[in-house]
C-alpha cells in the first residue's frame, strides 16, 4: 500500500502546484514536474521568483539578475539547482525543509563585502535537494 500511495501524494501535491494561480501578478514562477529543465532569468524579471521542482529538476541561472532578488525554492521528491554569481551575498532561509538537504552557510559570507547582488532564498521542500553553484 505504501508503495502506491507516497508517489500518488507526491505527484498530486505537484499537480496542486502546477496548477495552482499566482498570488500575485509581479511574480514569477517555474515549475518543473516529472521533468529536468534549465530556466535563465533574465535581468528584466521581477525581484520574487518562485522555483519548484517535484519529482524532477529545476536548474535556475541567477547570474543575469541584478539587485536584491526574494527566491521561494520548493523541492518535492526533487532537485532545485542555482546558480549565481561568485562575489554575490547568499543567505538561506531553510525552516520548512524536512528530510531535504540544503547548502550550509558559507563561511564566506560572514565576510562578504556589500556586494550588489543579494540573494534571499527560502527552501520549502520534502525528500528533496536544494544546492547553489557560484561561478
């Protein structure tokens, strides 16, 4: 029984939010379910993006985005991968992560200058992964 009822929760969950209406029309948002896909955000978009991955992977390149950007990371049974620039300030906020591994701080980034691209990331997730690559 279990082992027909965790992966229909998980991909009703997803559907739930594949489907589900943005909130707010000044976000922006990629979802990716059952599927691996790359998304470049570019330096137009919004400051709030929302980053799902369920049962897949979601790879975000950040390098183009300019400012202090809000990212909401929901990884369900999934992976999402970021990318951002080397000399920019990260801070995770992973409270409503359960069983989903999350990047440790960096010891960088106590000692990071005030740099021109800051990165708020908020990981939501279940049996996922949430990792950030600074290139």
């Amino acid at each position: 029984m279990h082992d027909q009822l965790t992966p229909a929760l998980l991909m009703a969950i997803g559907a739930a939010l594949v489907l589900s209406p943005a909130r707010f029309s000044y976000r922006t948002s990629w979802t990716r379910l059952l599927t691996t896909g790359d998304v470049v955000v570019s330096p137009s978009a919004s400051r709030l993006f929302t980053l799902r991955a369920v049962l897949g992977e979601l790879r975000a390149d950040l390098r183009e985005v300019q400012g202090q950007v809000e990212v909401n990371v929901t990884a369900i049974a999934g992976h999402v991968r970021l990318t951002v620039p080397r000399k920019s300030a990260v801070r995770v906020n992973a409270q409503g992560a359960l069983l989903t591994r999350v990047p440790p701080p960096s010891a960088e980034a106590g000692q990071q200058p005030h740099s021109e691209k800051e990165f708020t990331i908020h990981v939501l997730g279940v049996c996922g992964a949430v990792s950030i690559a600074r290139v």
